[in-house]
C-alpha cells in the first residue's frame, strides 16, 4: 500500500507560463532538463510569444525533441498597448492605468488578446527572460498585471535580464541601455526599484535578486 507521500511524489504537477519565449531554446531547454531531473514531475508548459515565426520554432522544437506532451502548443498572447495586456484589458497607457477603446476588440493579428483569461490562479511560474529591456516600457505593465491575475498563490514569477539599480549599473550595462535606446527610443534597461513598484501594485513582492554573469 502506497503512502500519501509516495502518491504525491507520483502526481506532482507543475504549470508554467513562459512569456516571450523566442525561438523555444529556453523552453526546450528547461523542460528536457526538468523531466531528466524529476522522474515523477507531470509537467505543463505554456509558451508564448507574439512573433509567429518564433511560435512556429518553439513548436517545431517541441516536435523534435519528443516534448509535446509537456509543452503546449504556442500562443501568442500580447503584452503591452497594442491589443491591451496579455489579461486583455483594453488599450494601457504609461501609468499603467487601462482604457477602453473601440478599436481593440480583444483580438491582435487573429490572436486572442484575453485568452489568457481563461487561466485564473492558475500557473505556479511564470518565466520572462530578456524581455523587458527590449521591449517598450508597457509590456512590463501588462507582464505584472499578468503575473497578479494567474499565478497561485504562492507562485513565482522570475524574470532574467539587466537592471538599473538606483539608477545606474556597471559600465558594460550602461553602454548597452545607450545601444538599446538609439534602436529604439522606447526600449531600455530599467531601474529595478521602478519594475519592484509595479509588480507590488499588482499584488507581488520582490522575494530574492540574484546577480548572473
């Protein structure tokens, strides 16, 4: 007869939401490396990225790697203005506050702007590697408000890149914040005290920063 610990160990699930996903190299990546590690694990992958050509790779990844049990297919849920959120809210502006507007019907290029609505306290993490400094200041916006509506309680969001601590970094940083904003006025690496504020708005708290080569 098996023990309630025995079965737990047998049924353990863990759900997770990677946003901005790229080609999939993460992904497939962390889930080879998760299953390896974790015998029992049932594990449930949502990648996402608004690039088609990028979903097409991750699930071509997928596909390759004999992962697609575990990994799902795709989406592509906007984070940002364009479209509302990934939650789907409307238009944003930069103060984080929404608007309604008759020309965001919910849909981005045939994508479901609100599709995410459909996972609810859902997801135990959610994975965001170098998207915030590349992408305009609104994304995080909508990747906190995200994080606030479907992740459980207790769940983690873990984000990776550069950051600005009291407004500046080590010189390599710096430079690369410069190069950032001549592509594009909107991109940059952001101050971590500024992205801390906003996912405290959003019901977060900032739990541990790791420093990474």
């Amino acid at each position: 007869q098996q023990s309630k610990s025995d079965e737990n160990e047998q049924t353990a699930k863990l759900t997770v939401l990677e946003l901005a996903a790229g080609s999939g190299v993460h992904t497939q990546h962390f889930v080879s490396s998760l299953l390896q590690e974790n015998d029992h694990l049932r594990l449930e992958w949502h990648p996402s990225d608004p690039d088609p050509a990028a979903r097409i790779s991750i699930d071509a990844r997928a596909k390759f790697s004999d992962l697609e049990d575990c990994i799902l297919p795709a989406n592509g849920w906007i984070l940002g203005a364009q479209g509302g959120a990934a939650c789907g809210d409307g238009n944003r502006d930069t103060d984080g506050k929404t608007s309604p507007s008759s020309s965001c019907d919910g849909s981005v290029d045939g994508v479901t702007a609100d599709g995410i609505r459909q996972y609810p306290n859902y997801f135990d993490l959610i994975l965001c590697i170098n998207m915030i400094h590349i992408a305009p200041w609104e994304a995080t916006l909508g990747l906190m408000e995200c994080a606030g509506k479907v992740l459980k309680k207790g769940g983690m969001l873990v984000c990776y890149g550069p950051y600005k601590v009291g407004g500046t970094a080590v010189e390599s940083n710096l430079k690369f914040d410069e190069a950032l904003r001549s592509r594009n006025p909107s991109w940059g690496v952001r101050n971590l005290e500024e992205v801390t504020a906003i996912a405290k708005k959003e019901g977060l708290e900032m739990v541990q920063s790791v420093e990474m080569p």
